[in-house]
C-alpha cells in the first residue's frame, strides 16, 4: 500500500473491509482474514503479511478497528506479552527471513499458531559476554545440528518455538561468527526446564539443545550476521518493553494509584510510612532520613525519566534516560527491600504461605536482583554510561579482534535447574 | 513537565557560559578571591548594564526585567559552573527576594532600582551564634525608637556582609520576628570578614551596636517572609550547586582522558568509569531536582515550594559534595595540590552544603510533609 495515501481514505478503506467481513466473531477464519488482508502487522513489509504502511497509517487502522470492537489488527504496534513477541521476532523475520520461514512464520504468530516462544540467547557462561556464546550450529546438508545450552528463557515449557543465537564460525572475532536462528521446539534433543529462582519460584527457564536439527531456510539474515540481527530485535524488544510497562502503569492510574511528575510530593511514601509506623519506629530519626532518601530517590528517578525522555528524542538522550534510569531503579529496589525487611523485624525469618507478609516483603526484596542483574547488569549499565555518555575510553579487553577458537573461555554447560 | 528550560533559556546559557569563559576564567577566579573586597567592580557594573543580571527578577516598573526563577536558574547554574566571584547570590536572591516578598512598596521603590542598575549591594544577617537556621535561631532584639527601630547585637555568617550597601536584618520585636533595613554607614554598624573554607564566596560578621533600623514589610510577618524566600534560595543555590557539580564531573572525566598509568588511560578502568557513571547519576537526579524546584520557585501548578525546596536542597548539597570529591579522587596527587582547580570545587561544595541548613535538616523537614 502506498503511504501518500491520505488516512481519511484509508480509514475509509478500513471501514469498508470491516463492514464486510467483520461479524462479531474472534475465530480462526476472521484471525486468517485479518492477516491475509495485512490488517494485523499493517508495517510489515507487503511480502510478509503486511502493507508497509508507516507507523501513524497503521495507527489509523488500528483506530478503525478499535471503533467496531474487531480484534487482532496492528499487532505490530501492540503493548501486549504477545504482540512483543510479533514485534521482536516477528519484525526481523519479516524484514530479513528466508521466503518459506517468512509465509510460515510470520502467518503462524500473526494467526496466533505459534503465540510462546522462548529467546534463546543467554547461556551459563555468555551472560554480560552475550557474543561469547559457544552454543555451536554445524551445517550439515540441508540442516543446522545444534549443540548448547540456553537459560533465563521466559516462556511456556511447551513452546513451539524458539529464537536462537548460535556460533557458526569459531575463526573469527566473537562478534562476527553468530547467526540467529528460528529453531522447532517440538523435537528430540530440546529440554526445557524450569529454573527456580531464590525466591522458590520459576519463571524462567534453562534449554538443553542436542543434536537439534535446524532447516537452512531458518537462518534469519546472512549467516554470521546475527549479533546485527539481534540488535534490531533487542531494539523493538526495548521500545516494546516501555510502552508494555506504560500500559500495566495506565491501569494502575485508573486504580487510583498513580501520580504524574508534579503531584504533591508526598504521593507515593505511602507504603514507607506505613511500615515504619507498624514497627512504631516513625519517630526514630535515623529511620525518618531513610524514609526521605527512599522516598528522594524516587522521585527524581521519576523526574529524571520523564525529562530525558521527553528532552528530545536524539538517540543519545535515550540511552542516557535507559541505563541511567536502570541504575536509579537498581538502589530504589534493594534499598526499600532492605528498609522493609528491617521495618519487620524478627518476621523478617519467615516466609511461605502461612506466613503472607515476611513472604511479601521477602519476595519484594530478593526480586530486586532482577533489575540489577537481569537485562543488563548495573556494572554494564555503568560501561554503558561511562564510555557512551561521559566518552570515557573503553576498557582494555584481550578477546578483541582475536578469532572465537583462540580466546579464553569457561566451561560450556551448568545444570542449574537441579 | 519536568523540565522548565526551554530553547531560548538554552541561547541564555551559551551567551553567559562564553561570558563568564571571557570575563571570570580560573585566573580570575584566584585573583578576586585572594582579595578583600572578592569581586570586581567593573565585571559587576557590566553584567548590569550590559547583561541586565541584577535586574532578572525585579518587576520592571522598579527598573527590572521582570523574569521568573527559571530563567534566574540558568544565570545562577552558569555562575555555579564558572565559580563566579561576585556578591550576586546575597544580592539577587536572598536581598532583592525579602525586599519582593515582604511587599513593602515603599522600600522596593527605594531599592530594587539600585539593585537593577548594580549600584546596591545587598546582604541578608539572620543567623547567630548558635549557628541555627531557622526561626528559633534568632534572638537578636529590636526596639523601637519613635517611628524608628535600633538593633544591638552580632550575626554571623553573612554573604558578602562586608561590602554591602544594604543589609537586610531579622531581629526580635517582642515575641515574634520582624525584618529590617539597615544602610551602610549607618551609626554603630561594623563588619568584619572572616576567612572562610571557600574563599571565592566572602563571609562577615556584621555587629549592630544601636544602630538606627527601619522595619521591613509588617512587624511581626518577619518569618512568614524569611521562611517564603530560604525556599526560594535554596532553590537558587541548587542551580549553583548543579553548575558546579556538572564543572566537576567534567574536570574528572576530561582528567582520566589525558592521565596515562600502566599504559592507558586511567578513563578505561572500570573502577574509575564505575564511579564517575554514578556521579552522574547523581548530577544528573540533581538537576531533575533543581527544574522542579525552579519551577515551584516561579508558581508553576502542582509544585509545593515548601515540599520541594527541602528535597531540592539535600538532593543538590549531597550531588555538589559527591562530585567535587570524586573530581579531586581521580586526580589524585594533583587533586590535593591548591594549584589544580578541583580544591575550589570541593570548597565551594562542603560549604555551601551547610549553608542554609545540611540534608539531614532538610531530610527532617521533608519528612513533616510525609506526615511523620
């Protein structure tokens, strides 16, 4: 479709399409209509299911179909668990898979055949180092055999399939030797299982792949060229990321526990004041500072993401606002975990079920890791500030243009899920 | 919204960052700041004639500009960033804002032009012996005299005290306070510099030995004025504070370029880059803090000053502390020597944070408003 089209005309279009075909029913002929029609990932390009429209047209289409309560369009554009993964993986099939994994692949998530998936990325020894992957792929006639293991995979133990990243090149420098691969699930030599976290729960997952057998038509982009390929599917997963948060963040707005950048200062100590109150602690001085550096702290993190954000769009002020923003979070979490825990007291030893508020207040605190290690840990967040906002020099690293083979590596497997 | 500079407040800036490079570079600095008096006249009368500084925030029927606090923010950051030697803070924002918010018209009609033209110097003497910031603190008496007052007593830590043309006094009038006025030259009034820690910013003791005062705005409303403008000024010293931080973190950060140990920049080991991207972290929380303490400085919806400004204050205090210490940490050896200028960053820092009250008092404050 063209994109001079004026969105009036469009939207006429839209209107007209759906008066024809929409009957009020979310089935599996109306889902395969939408997707033939372009109407579900209307900035996919035209030979991957969609119409390459620019974002603002496929906006006009969503509007449309928001307008007569019909499903499934712009799943491109979505902020739900299974649009991102329409946006992550989807977009780089569409734009760089072979044409038989693009009309398989792209039909199957857009009609909703292939809704979880795992990203196979993370290894037990490629963690900050994701391009030190040793996970191995070997061409052997028409199919990739594939040797490795994968963790922190989030999703169904039964997912269809998988998003992988593999080393098919050791005689070349890390980065250069990986390709990303869309890889079967459903056969011998894949084990999912699940990790348990320290917290007791899982919900995450490490796979075993042996011998797995990947077609050649699975390759996504050039062979070797995956850490490219990632980079644009970590991008989408970031924007996609922001606006999925936006969107949990609107629902609590609507349960009334939201505020916006210049609400009265107080809002949102609520749940400080509260613990020191119940451990009869709020006159203590040296627990009232804390409770105003917590409560300090996030209020200029608040502050802070909302003016880097919203300062300009330069894609400089965007990682500054990202990992900046990462690293606040990093000490608001563990500190509030740590006051609340004290706050408890002697309840601070229990948890489980029988007894809910050590449990709550335990869990809160030990998930803090997740923002401080996972995604990105924060001595990575502080390279990231360091050598890219500040132009500090980068650090001296013996594995830089020297082949995969020849660097120093760990060992390639950890059973962690016991 | 968050951020209150807009691209005009952004053309500001440049124009004073290349005036202060011109007008107060690091020599400059060192050499005003080894003298008495600590500013240079010719500088002062310039940046009012030509820069309209003094002037910024004065309503323009008293020979102002008639700006907000946002736009002050811009010229006291570039101020904070260049060090800048000059008695502005103790004229601009702490005389002209009891003058303003008193709202004596009679004396703003007296004064505020002088101050626009930068022909009054201002000073503000609240504090005494016991070091208090607040209304507790003062216990100097005034009594009246007919239409008139007389003041007799000591108050200590006054900015640029000694070559002010007018102080402004809080002093006791019966139980409650009151402000006032006080000329230079006036019977019984002395000054005394102190040598201070920061020698770019001057410090008096100023004495009162029944010296003939008048009342500034109502008597008894002294505090109601004193407590609205130490929001405001804690607010204005933020932007110095954030000026002055960011000047740190560059200095550091430029210095670990150019410093080579065990072939190569020391800018490439972890342990450095680690601290200076939390410095920044914190430079940079600190000017999220000081746009939203802007913006309750000049009555922008939503923002409480007297919420923001004790935030504002210990979040800015703390920053300015970190990164001029960070600053002298990385260059080392050289970072302890007065010839490298991190020493005057560090000074400016450690005393400023105490000025106008430490965090941890402007912590306590800030917990009365999350009713504790």
């Amino acid at each position: 479709m063209d994109n001079d089209i004026a969105p009036d005309r469009l939207a006429e279009q839209v209107r007209d399409w759906l008066a024809e075909n929409w009957r009020g029913v979310d089935d599996r002929e109306w889902r395969e209509k939408v997707v033939l029609a372009g109407w579900a990932a209307p900035t996919f390009p035209e030979n991957a299911y969609g119409l390459g429209l620019s974002k603002s047209l496929a906006q006009v289409v969503g509007a449309e179909f928001t307008a007569v309560g019909a499903p499934r369009a712009c799943q491109d554009l979505g902020p739900g668990v299974v649009d991102g993964w329409v946006r992550m993986i989807g977009l780089v099939v569409a734009l760089h898979g072979l044409p038989a994994l693009r009309e398989q692949f792209v039909r199957d998530l857009l009609v909703g055949d292939a809704d979880g998936g795992l990203a196979l990325y993370s290894e037990p020894n490629a963690g900050s180092d994701l391009a030190g992957l040793q996970t191995r792929a070997v061409l052997d006639g028409d199919h990739w055999i594939v040797n490795g293991q994968k963790v922190w995979s989030s999703g169904p133990l039964d997912s269809t399939w998988g998003a992988l990243l593999a080393r098919t090149d050791e005689d070349v420098p890390k980065h250069q030797g990986i390709s990303f691969f869309i890889v079967d699930l459903q056969q011998p030599g894949v084990e999912v299982r699940p990790i348990k976290q320290i917290t007791g729960d899982s919900e995450f997952n490490e796979v075993f792949l042996t011998d797995v057998r990947v077609p050649v038509e699975n390759v996504v982009g050039e062979i070797n060229d995956g850490w490219a390929i990632l980079q644009v599917a970590l991008g989408a997963e970031r924007e996609w990321l922001g606006e999925y948060l936006e969107s949990i963040g609107r629902t609590e707005e609507t349960a009334g526990d939201h505020r916006s950048a210049l609400a009265p200062i107080a809002d949102g100590a609520a749940d400080l004041v509260r613990a020191a109150r119940r451990a009869g602690r709020a006159d203590d001085s040296a627990i009232r500072q804390t409770i105003v550096q917590l409560h300090t702290w996030r209020l200029v993190h608040e502050w802070t993401t909302e003016r880097l954000s919203s300062a300009s769009d330069s894609a400089q002020s965007q990682v500054a606002a990202a990992a900046l923003g990462k690293l606040a979070s990093s000490r608001i979490l563990h500190s509030v975990g740590r006051f609340k825990a004290q706050m408890l007291g002697p309840e601070a030893m229990l948890y489980g079920p029988e007894n809910r508020t050590g449990d709550d207040v335990n869990r809160e605190m030990m998930n803090a890791f997740t923002n401080s290690v996972g995604g990105g840990t924060d001595q990575i967040q502080r390279n990231i500030i360091s050598e890219r906002l500040l132009g500090m020099p980068r650090a001296h690293t013996p594995d830089r243009g020297v082949p995969f083979r020849d660097i120093r590596k760990g060992t390639t497997q950890r059973n962690i899920s016991g | 919204m968050v951020s209150v500079f807009t691209e005009e407040h952004e053309s500001l800036r440049s124009s004073l960052r290349a005036f202060f490079a011109n007008r107060s570079p690091e020599s400059e600095v060192r050499r005003l700041m080894a003298t008495d008096e600590g500013y240079d006249r010719d500088v002062w009368r310039q940046i009012a004639s030509e820069l309209g500084l003094q002037g910024l925030i004065v309503p323009e029927e008293h020979g102002g500009s008639g700006y907000t606090w946002v736009e002050l923010g811009v010229v006291l950051e570039e101020m904070g960033r260049a060090l800048f030697c000059a008695p502005y803070f103790s004229t601009v924002v702490l005389a002209t804002s009891c003058l303003l918010e008193s709202g004596d018209t009679a004396a703003q009609k007296e004064y505020l032009e002088g101050i626009a033209s930068g022909d009054v110097v201002g000073a503000l003497a609240f504090v005494e012996a016991s070091g208090r910031w607040d209304e507790a603190g003062i216990e100097m008496a005034a009594t009246a005299d007919g239409d008139s007052y007389r003041l007799t007593g000591e108050k200590l830590f006054v900015l640029d005290g000694h070559v002010a043309d007018l102080v402004v006094v809080a002093a006791r009038t019966g139980s409650s306070v009151s402000l006032f006025t006080v000329d230079k030259g006036a019977p019984g009034l002395t000054t005394r510099l102190t040598e201070t820690l920061d020698q770019t910013r001057k410090v008096a003791v100023v004495t009162f030995e029944n010296t003939p005062a008048r009342l500034l705005g109502v008597e008894g409303a002294g505090w109601t004025t004193l407590s609205k403008v130490l929001d405001l000024a804690v607010v204005a010293l933020a932007a110095e504070q954030v000026g002055g931080a960011q000047a740190a973190l560059d200095m550091a950060v430029e210095y670990s370029k150019i410093r080579i140990q065990f072939g190569q920049p020391i800018g490439a080991f972890q342990a450095l880059k680690h601290m200076l991207a939390d410095v920044m972290l914190e430079v940079e929380s600190a000017r999220s803090a000081m746009h939203v303490g802007l913006a309750a400085a000049s009555g922008h919806e939503g923002a409480e000053l007297s919420a923001v400004a004790p935030l504002v204050k210990a979040y800015c205090s703390d920053a300015f502390e970190l990164a001029s210490h960070q600053n002298i940490q990385v260059h080392g050896g050289m970072g302890f020597t007065w010839e490298v200028p991190a020493h005057l960053y560090f000074k400016r820092a450690k005393s400023m944070a105490v000025f106008l009250g430490d965090s941890t008092q402007h912590r306590e404050r800030l917990a009365g408003h999350l009713g504790l």
